[in-house]
C-alpha cells in the first residue's frame, strides 16, 4: 500500500499549492482517505490548502474536499483543536467568492462543500 499520509504531508507542509494539486490529480480522493495511517492532521491541512480560489480546478478540489468530511474525526484532539477554525475559514472563503451563479457546476459544487463544512461544525465542534 502507498504511503500517502508522507507524501501528503510533505507536499502541503511545501506551502506550494500546485505540488498539493499535482499529487491530488495522481491519487483519487477515495484511496487516500481510506489508507489507514492517514493523520487527521493532513486532513485538516488538506482542507486549509485546497479552500484557496476554490474556481480553480473547482472539481478536483471540492472533490477532495467533499470526501475529506467523511473521515474527520471530531474525537481526535487535532481536529477538536483545530478543526472548527480550519472549517470556519473554509465557510469563509466560499461565503467571500464571487461565484456566478449561471456556472451551474461549480455554483452548485462550491456551496455543497459549504454545506458538509458547516454542518460538520454544528455537528460535531459546537
């Protein structure tokens, strides 16, 4: 099985968001949410750094973005730590977007990662 908790990890903790979206384009969301040594960390980064200018490359972020609600685990200290603000900032960014509405795909796409990131929060980190 890849180690994708590493390669992850080094290619977010580069800052670089085309290293992150290279690795995403090689690796489908299922398969590296599903590998069992995947830290709740990466995720969490994972969301911060693919919630930048989500109208580019708006479905292969979002769906990473969608998948990674599923396997958040609020009774990991991480995410109850740190998992309400990275989700916040999320909200945030989609709320500030100048989305038009008539691009019907992305529109639609970027408030359902609205909707799973606040209902996460109100969830599970109220």
């Amino acid at each position: 099985m890849q180690d994708y908790n590493r390669a992850f990890k080094e290619a977010l903790s580069s800052t670089r968001l085309e290293l992150v979206l290279d690795l995403c384009n090689r690796v489908k969301p299922f398969d590296l949410f599903r590998s069992p040594n995947l830290e709740q960390q990466v995720i969490l980064s994972l969301i911060q750094q693919l919630g930048r200018n989500l109208l580019e490359r708006t479905k292969l972020k979002c769906d990473y973005l969608q998948e990674s609600f599923d396997y958040l685990r609020p009774e990991e200290s991480v995410v109850r730590e740190h998992g309400k603000r990275v989700l916040q900032h999320l909200v945030k960014r989609i709320d500030e977007l100048n989305c038009d509405p008539t691009d019907q795909f992305a529109y639609r796409t970027v408030r359902r990662v609205r909707m799973l990131a606040t209902g996460f929060i109100n969830e599970h980190l109220v």
